[in-house]
C-alpha cells in the first residue's frame, strides 16, 4: 500500500487517512519509516503467538470504531491477509464502498494457502473497485459469480511500484556477513501451510544444499513466529554456510534480494518482485495464485519436497542455459505505475 499512499498524498482530490494493524510491530515500523509514513490511527495488535480469532475480532471491532468516526468514501484494502478480510468485513458492515488492491488472485483451494485463499475471495466478493494485477487476476473476477459490472480494472501490482522506488530512492547495504567468494541462495518460509513437516522438509534440503554445493551460501531471514523460528533453529543452527538472520527491514531486503543467486520463498510478494530484479525464484508451496510468473518462466514450483527442491537447485546451478532462461524472462506484474493508475480512476469514479 505504501506507493499507493504516497500517490494519494500528491492528489490534492484526494484525503488519504491510513490505518495499520501492527500485527508485526518491527517489521511495519520498519516500512513506515522507509516510506516515510505516518499513519493516522494505530491499532497495535500484536500478541505473541496470537490466533485467528482473536486477530480477526480484534481487527473488525477496532476498524468498526474508526468507520464510524472518519466516515470514508470508500476503503481500500490490500491482498490477502487477515487485515485485508476483516477490515472489507467492517466495510461492508459499515456499507462503505471498498477498493480491492491486488485483487483476482487464486489458487481455488481454500486450504491452500491457509486462511489467504478465503480471505481474498472475500474481500473481492464484497468489493466495488477491483484492482486487478495481471490479465489472469481480472479474468478470475469475470469468471466468478460477483456482481463485477465496471468494477474490474488492470492496474499492474503495487508491490513492483514499492520495488521500483526502493531501488531508486535507497542504496542501503545490509550488514550481513557474507562469503562475497560465495553464490548467495536467498531462504524465505513463514506460511502457515508450512508449518510443521513441510518446513522440516524444507530445512532438510537446505543442509542437503549447502554440503553438495560448496561454493554457496544461505541467507535465511528467519520470521519472529514460534511455528517458523523454533523449526529452523533446530534443523539449521550453526550449520557451515547457513546463516540464520533476523528479518530485514524492506530495503536491505530489496538489496539481499538483488546479490543472489537464487531465491528459495512461499512468500507471494517476493514472486512478483524478484523477475524485475532478474534472479530466479523456487516456490516452496505446491501450488500459487501467481501462475503468470510460472507462465512467463521466471518462477518455479518446488513445493517442500525435499528432492524437488534439491533437483531444481542443481539444475540451476550446473546448467548455465536453464538459468538464463529464468532470469530473461519478462515479469508479468507491472512496470512501476500501478499506483498512479488506481488514483486516477478512483479520482473518476468518485468525482
């Protein structure tokens, strides 16, 4: 949402009054000051270990409150996550118009990801604006039974447009210690999908990794959950060229992102934002709402099984062809204006 503020903060049609959860209080702190972003109301959520129903009680309850006083023209949320389905929850409640950004994104399984596929099929059933990354993403909108009738708009996604600003605007370098002799293979795993056997599976393949390819590295920013951080101490703690780090602020995270030489995620936002920056991305999950990525060849499926992973990582790493094929493709979520696009039209549609 950061581009997306920034641009609504330049119209001056437009009154922006921003709204954060915390349910990460590091983390957010960290992107609100890297966008220079203050936002007008802070719920600070967060509680340790915290539960679905009580994060998404909390987040309807508290959202309720703040409708009620700012009354808005319309709300806008963002992709999947629990803020996203309880704050459009409130909205519809409220009968306030919402804006779905990153809308039209599925994997049509509602277990899989866990709870990300219910959550943003609800936010787009309850949707006025529907603020589609890709082709794909608005043709899963037409396909389905919402009442859509000039809702569905292609936008590109404003995660490129946070990229694209990030690499413009910081040359931050984290202070990581890195082997520079060394190939970096970039580690991210913290949905709930893979909590449990599948990141054992993962962590597995990570040590198979690094003692079959001496000259790499692994970087593993490792997410403050207890399902993530207990799992991975135990498997990879103090194993030769695994370094397990605490999670990096957005733009130190950008620039890891733009030394490896591969990255290893579930994370969905690091599947857009990684073909711009020409390294090749394994997805640990079996299936994804971004087919286009894997369509366009720059993005593979892995899932967490152990021999996938380590097969694709020596294929990879020993045929230069296959390599470039990944890093020459083309990505297929936007080229830096999504957030100029969305506050055009919202600036039409409302008048």
């Amino acid at each position: 949402m950061a581009p997306l503020i920034i641009e609504f903060q330049k119209r001056s049609e437009i009154e922006p009054v921003v709204i954060v959860t915390a349910q990460h209080r590091q983390m957010l702190d960290s992107v609100l000051n890297l966008f220079h972003i203050k936002p007008d109301f802070d719920l600070n959520l967060m509680k340790e270990n915290q539960n679905l129903w009580n994060l998404t009680s909390d987040i309807l309850l508290s959202v309720k409150k703040i409708l009620e006083e700012i009354k808005p023209d319309v709300v806008f949320v963002h992709g999947d996550t629990t803020t996203a389905f309880a704050s459009s929850m409130s909205a519809f409640y409220a009968k306030i118009p919402i804006a779905h950004v990153e809308a039209g994104l599925r994997t049509f399984d509602k277990n899989y990801p866990f709870p990300e596929e219910i959550n943003r099929v609800f936010a787009d059933a309850v949707s006025d604006f529907h603020f589609c990354p890709t082709d794909n993403a608005a043709s899963n909108i037409k396909a389905s039974n919402i009442k859509t009738k000039n809702s569905i708009y292609k936008t590109g996604n404003t995660v490129i447009d946070a990229l694209f600003y990030t690499v413009k605007n910081y040359n931050e370098k984290s202070d990581i210690d890195l082997d520079l002799n060394l190939d970096t293979i970039l580690l991210t795993s913290h949905r709930r999908e893979n909590f449990g056997l599948p990141l054992e599976n993962i962590c597995k393949a990570a040590i198979r990794i690094a003692e079959e390819h001496k000259n790499v590295q692994i970087v593993y920013p490792v997410h403050p959950n207890p399902n993530v951080k207990n799992t991975v101490e135990k498997y990879l703690k103090n194993k030769d060229r695994i370094k397990l780090i605490e999670p990096l602020d957005y733009a130190p995270f950008c620039a890891l992102m733009k030394k490896s030489k591969l990255i290893l995620t579930d994370s969905g936002g690091v599947q857009e934002e990684a073909p711009s920056l020409k390294v090749p991305v394994l997805v640990l999950r079996n299936e994804t709402e971004r087919p286009e990525a894997v369509i366009s060849g720059g993005v593979r499926l892995v899932g967490s099984d152990i021999e996938k992973i380590c097969n694709t990582v020596n294929l990879l790493l020993n045929d230069k062809n296959e390599y470039a094929k990944m890093t020459q493709a083309i990505n297929p979520y936007g080229d830096g204006r999504a957030a100029s696009r969305i506050a055009d039209i919202i600036i039409q549609k409302l008048g």
